[in-house]
C-alpha cells in the first residue's frame, strides 16, 4: 500500500454506495464494504459553495465527463444543498441534491442521481432492493416527462418507502434516478423544475445558483 493509498484509508468521509456504510481501503489498494465486497467509493459531501460546485465539476471529468443533473432554473425558494461523486480514478455516479419548502409545510428535499448500471447509488436513495429498477414498470406508460440536455426524457414512478417519491428513467447512456423527501415535495419540483441540465454546462453561472447547507439525506436517506 502506497502512502497515497494511507491518506485515503483514513479519510473520514468515504461510503459504500450500495448501503451508505463507511468503507476502508484493502491491502491491493481497492476499497470493500463489510456487507457488499469491493465497491467504488462515495465521497465528496461538503458544505456548499460555488468552489465545492467547480471543484465536483472538474472532479467529474476526469476518465470522460460524467454528468450532474440540476433542475435548473431551480423552483422557487429551493436551493443546491450538496453534491457527491462515486468512484476513484473513473466516475461511475454522480448524486446532487437540492432542498426547499414542502407544498404542505415544513422541508422538503430532493436528490438526483446519475449512474451506471449496477452502481446502487439511486437504489440506495430510493430505500429499494438491488441496485438497478425493476424492468416490469418500462411496460407502462411513463408517469412524467422532463427535458434532460435539451432531450425529453420520460420518468417511471418506482414503489419505494412511504416517506419518499421515487422516480427512475435514461439519460445519456445512465440511470436517471429522482427521489424526493415528502412524495408532494418531488411531484411539486418535477412539476416545476421541468428541465434539467449538467452541472458542468453552467459553470460560468455558479455564482447565481441558490446554495444551501448540506442536505442530510445524502448520508442518512
């Protein structure tokens, strides 16, 4: 194990993204979950800020451009509440999330996940079995439809816990995952956040993206 390897062994901020469980770095240098094995590390929960949002977007390029999806323009009175990555030298997830005020009262929070296939991130979100939807709910009718880069995308309603809405479909070779703390919070942000577009694409407009503290449902959804 190298030094660098040391560094990242004890970096206090690392998870399993199958089952948000801290992870540790193996003699070969891979990291491994006690419950699901040898897994790409979920990191990158900070406070946000415009410097956290570049420093994610340049994070997310390396190996290729993987993208971060951000209803934009955001609803009224929602703000970016954190942004996290999975993986190591290569990107396999992306995870942003935003909160802002429930149509009924009190908070309301929303994550958005882009993975691929078999990563579990938006599986883990959603409080489901298994790592990728069940293929059954693409034989219906889609329950909605935003724009993802400029391409309509449809959405499919996954049956998840009672605290939550969950919402799955395809975007640019990746799972699309929305998920949304109470389920009127996220039919009333996909109602009004129609369009969603990649981080990466608005960096010149960071500064005027609304920021609010770390949303805790990115570590104990």
């Amino acid at each position: 194990m190298t030094s660098a390897d040391r560094d990242r062994a004890h970096e206090p901020s690392v998870w399993c993204p199958r089952c948000g469980d801290p992870i540790a770095i193996d003699d070969d240098g891979s990291w491994a979950c006690s419950r699901h094995g040898r897994v790409p590390p979920l990191s990158g929960f900070k406070e946000p800020s415009v410097f956290v949002l570049l420093e994610h977007a340049t994070r997310t390029r390396f190996g290729g451009r993987f993208p971060t999806w951000l209803p934009w323009p955001l609803p009224t009175l929602w703000s970016v509440s954190g942004v996290g990555v999975v993986g190591d030298q290569h990107t396999v997830a992306t995870v942003l999330a935003c909160s802002g005020p429930d149509p009924l009262g009190g908070a309301g929070d929303l994550v958005v996940v882009a993975e691929e296939p078999r990563t579990g991130l938006g599986a883990h979100y959603a409080g489901i079995a298994g790592l990728e939807p069940d293929g059954r709910i693409f034989g219906r009718a889609a329950d909605a439809k935003v724009v993802v880069s400029g391409h309509p995308t449809p959405l499919w309603h996954v049956e998840a816990a009672d605290d939550r809405a969950v919402y799955v479909g395809e975007a640019s070779g990746c799972w699309l995952w929305v998920v949304g703390w109470p389920g009127l919070a996220t039919a009333a942000v996909l109602l009004e956040a129609t369009t969603l577009v990649d981080l990466s694409s608005i960096t010149a407009e960071l500064d005027v993206v609304p920021l609010t503290g770390l949303c805790p449902r990115l570590l104990s959804p």
